[in-house]
C-alpha cells in the first residue's frame, strides 16, 4: 500500500488550529460552487447520474496485505453497490461480497469460488429482515452513498439533503485548504476539505464502520483453524476514518479522483485504484437487485 502524502496528514493534524471560522452556509455555498468548476463545471457535474468505477484494492489484514478488485456503482439518487472480490487466503479461494442499497431496501450477499477440496469457508449471514443490524447497515449504505457524491460530484444526493456550513481554514506547511462542515438525517456527519488553490477535494474526515468480517477457513474432515479477520464493509464499531483523494483525470471532460485511500485512526487501511470509471453507464436492469 503506498504511503499516504504527507500533505494529508498535515491538514488532518491541523483540524484544531483553524485559522477562520464564520460566514456559515453563504461561504460553504460559495466554495462547493468553486469546487463544482473545479471538477468541470456545474453543467456538466448536473447531468452526472450515474457512475461505476472499477479497479483494484489492496487492504491491511494484521502484518501483510491481501489484494483484489472492487467495483462501486453508483445511480443517483438512491441507489449504491460496492462489490468486492478478493483472496483473502492466498489463490485457494475467492470471497465476492456485495453491499449496498436500493431506496430503503439493503443489499448485501457473499459468496465463495474455487474452494480447495474438503475446505468450508464461512462468512457471517446477512441480517435478519426487520432487525436493528439491518437498519444500520442502511444508514451505513445511504452515509458511504452521500459521501462518496461528495467526493466524486461536491454534492450531496437528493435523497439525502445534506447541510453544508463552513468551518475554516486548515493550515500546514504543504499548503491549505478550506473546510466544510456536512451534516445530514440518521447522525450523517463529515468534513469535506478542498485544496486552496485546486478548488478539489482533498479529503474527507468521519466516524463510520470499521471495515471487518470474520471469514473461517476450515476442513470439513477437522477442526477449524484460528479465526482470521479480513477487512470488509460491516455494520459494527464505529472508528475515525479518513478518505484521501488524489491522482485526478479527465472522464468526458469531468475531473474525478483515480486513487483513493482511507486510513483508520491515522493508520493507512484500505486503497483503491480505479482503472476505469465511467459516466452514466447503462447499469442492467437487476444491477441494483437483492442477490
């Protein structure tokens, strides 16, 4: 996993030391506004309704690093998909896990390939209908959802109207950057920074799930091995995350992030590098389906 930029860490360390805090939603309007041209333009950011980015991942599991591909999928206004696949154990098998969400209805499925002879791999089942984990697993889905519009698009979904406010400016010897206050339904909170001088997203700063599954790995003819824990998207512990954004490319005359990483409490965890992302992409009729 490449090391963060120190950059990121200055402005993360600064989040105490604002040098201006005031002007309120009037001067969040008018820097979301920059951050709109920034990204190429308000027109063209307004008839986004759709994206599916595609790429690698790479993610932290105790001392070592397990790799794999990821795909989110994204159809404004309510509708989100994160589909992952990796090997999680070396090339004996493949874990697929879909998360994500339709309106009010929560997807989520896991399924295992090319399990050596003999092996079980068992995965936690999803929740229960109706269940308090099912309805956080929403709210965890409808919080990534809005986030990652803001990330892409410096904007919140319409199904979920998001307050902005400024909140200052953070400072460090690598540059500044100004940050923006978003708060919205079910406790949704972060804080969006944007460069200085880019106008672009830098960051994003919130409390959100710790991304952990158990996968077991056992035999079927002996006892099961130590549980090994693979990071994964779940609805447990809540941790300070952080989701840093770089590496910008033209998509049909939109600026928009090919590298993005996210760090648990300082510690890099998990990184994306997007191979392709496409606009408003022909998404299949059961792309959004529960599996």
């Amino acid at each position: 996993m490449q090391r963060l930029p120190a950059v990121f860490f200055s402005l993360a360390m600064a989040l105490g030391g604002y040098v201006a805090r005031a002007a309120g939603d009037t001067k969040a309007a008018e820097l979301i506004a920059q951050a709109r041209a920034a990204l190429g333009g308000d027109g063209k950011l307004s008839n986004v309704q759709g994206l599916s980015c595609t790429g690698t991942v790479q993610r932290t599991m105790g001392d070592r690093q397990i790799g794999g591909e990821i795909t989110l999928d994204l159809q404004l206004p309510d509708k989100f998909l994160r589909t992952d696949s990796i090997s999680p154990m070396g090339d004996a098998a493949l874990v697929v896990t879909e998360q994500g969400l339709n309106g009010d209805k929560v997807l989520r499925s896991t399924k295992t390939l090319n399990t050596p002879p003999g092996a079980i791999i068992r995965t936690p089942p999803p929740p229960a209908p109706g269940s308090e984990a099912e309805a956080q697993m929403l709210r965890n889905s409808r919080a990534e959802l809005a986030r990652l519009t803001l990330a892409f698009l410096a904007a919140a979904p319409r199904a979920m109207p998001i307050e902005l406010t400024y909140a200052g400016e953070a400072e460090s010897p690598d540059g500044k950057a100004d940050v923006i206050d978003a708060k919205g339904p079910g406790s949704f909170a972060a804080k969006l920074f944007l460069d200085k001088s880019s106008h672009r997203p830098l960051l994003l700063m919130y409390r959100g799930a710790a991304p952990a599954m158990a996968i077991r790995m056992q035999r079927s003819d002996g006892p099961p091995p130590p549980q090994q824990t693979v990071p994964t998207p779940s609805a447990s512990e809540q941790v300070d995350i952080t989701m840093f954004l770089d590496d910008y490319r033209p998509v049909d005359g939109i600026m928009l992030p090919h590298h993005i990483t996210r760090a648990i409490d300082g510690k890099p965890n998990e990184e994306w590098t997007f191979k392709t992302i496409r606009i408003n992409p022909a998404f299949k009729q059961d792309a959004f389906a529960a599996k």
